[in-house]
C-alpha cells in the first residue's frame, strides 16, 4: 500500500498547520486543493471523505484522518524517523499528550471566542477552556523553562500549539507576552515552518489565478 499521503487543503484554513506537518514529518505527500469561493468542500466527492465538509482532512494508507491536532498526532507516529513524538515508553510521552489535547480542547476555543468577541458566558466552568485568563497562564506555564514544550526537544506538538499561537496574536486574540512572541519566532525559523511557509504563498496565488479565469 502506498505511503503517499493525500492531502485536502486550502491555504487559507487551518490546514496550513497540517502542511506545516508534512514537512517536518518528511511524509511524501499529494495536495487536493478545494475552493472555498466554489463551494467544492462540501459537494459530494469531498463529503465522501469527511462529512462535515472542514478542512483540512487526509487519506494514508487506506484510512481518513480529520482534524489537526489528530492528523497531526498521526503523522508524528506513522513517520517516526523524524522524531517529532516521544515514543510510548518515554516518560516525556505523557506531557505531550497532555498539550496536545489542551491545544484542541482549549486554547482554540478560548481564542475563537475572544477573536469573535462572544460574551462570557454565567457559568465558565461550564465551558471546555474554563476562561481565558487561565488558558494564557497555562501556556506561559507550559513555555517555561522553554525553548520547546518539552524543554530542549521540539516536537510534534509545538507545530499545533505554536500555530495557534501565532494565529492568535495575529488576530489580536492571543496578547503577545514576550515569551509567546519568543516561542513563535524560533519556530519561524525551521527549515520546514519555512518550506511550508513559502509554498503557501504560491498555493494562495495559484487559487486566486484559477478563480479568475474559472
């Protein structure tokens, strides 16, 4: 069975962070661009694939994978040459669990709700997240000593925390303490984050040309 995975994408979605992955995973990997503008995340070929009609999703060996902290936990196991997740045995294996799943059960709903300006809500506890001021306490709490999430070791879950975070301060819904911008400039700078970085950009610019001349 092939080990190429396919991928659906839009560059303008979360999936950035999932194409971020990819790079760093060294996974051989195909794109299937879908168009917002034309709707064609939620016809029939793409809902086959994953119902609800979000992206990012993908296909590896057979088997379909959606949302990005479970794609991206997939892919640090499936390809462990890169060495992007401590193994089951390693003690570290806990603690990185532990961030990724508050990255998707907290800190995104934390800083959609206050990038959508929704209001606090009579019972917090009630919520995932609890509150916001104790989602940003945490994550500074998880950053020190730092560099990395685990310490001196980057790994799988610093590209889905660390994408959050960047997308939370560049929509002014994550305050940008210095340590946050710390975190997110060293991860600016791998050869990956820049690998993805740039094909983005020309994946944006080749779906604005398509939709042009459609």
């Amino acid at each position: 069975m092939s080990e190429e995975i396919v991928f659906y994408h839009n560059p303008l979605s979360r999936g950035r962070m999932v194409h971020w992955m990819l790079e760093e995973s060294g996974a051989p990997y195909r794109f299937e661009l879908l168009s917002f503008d034309k709707g064609e995340n939620k016809k029939p070929a793409f809902l086959a694939v994953n119902p609800m009609g979000k992206l990012p999703a993908i296909v590896h060996r057979g088997t379909v994978i959606t949302e990005c902290g479970a794609i991206i936990t997939y892919l640090a196991d499936a390809f462990p040459a890169a060495k992007l997740a401590p193994a089951n045995d390693d003690s570290a294996r806990g603690t990185y669990l532990r961030w990724m799943f508050f990255g998707q059960g907290c800190i995104e709903s934390a800083l959609i709700d206050r990038m959508l300006s929704r209001p606090p809500v009579d019972r917090p506890a009630a919520l995932g997240y609890g509150n916001y001021d104790d989602v940003v306490h945490a994550l500074e709490k998880a950053l020190t000593p730092g560099p990395y999430i685990l310490g001196n070791r980057f790994s799988a879950v610093d590209v889905y925390v660390g994408s959050q975070m960047g997308f939370g301060m560049m929509m002014k819904s994550l305050e940008p303490r210095p340590i946050f911008q710390s975190y997110v400039g060293l991860l600016s700078q791998r050869p990956a984050y820049k690998r993805f970085n740039e094909q983005s950009d020309k994946l944006v610019a080749q779906m604005k040309h398509q939709s042009t001349i459609a």
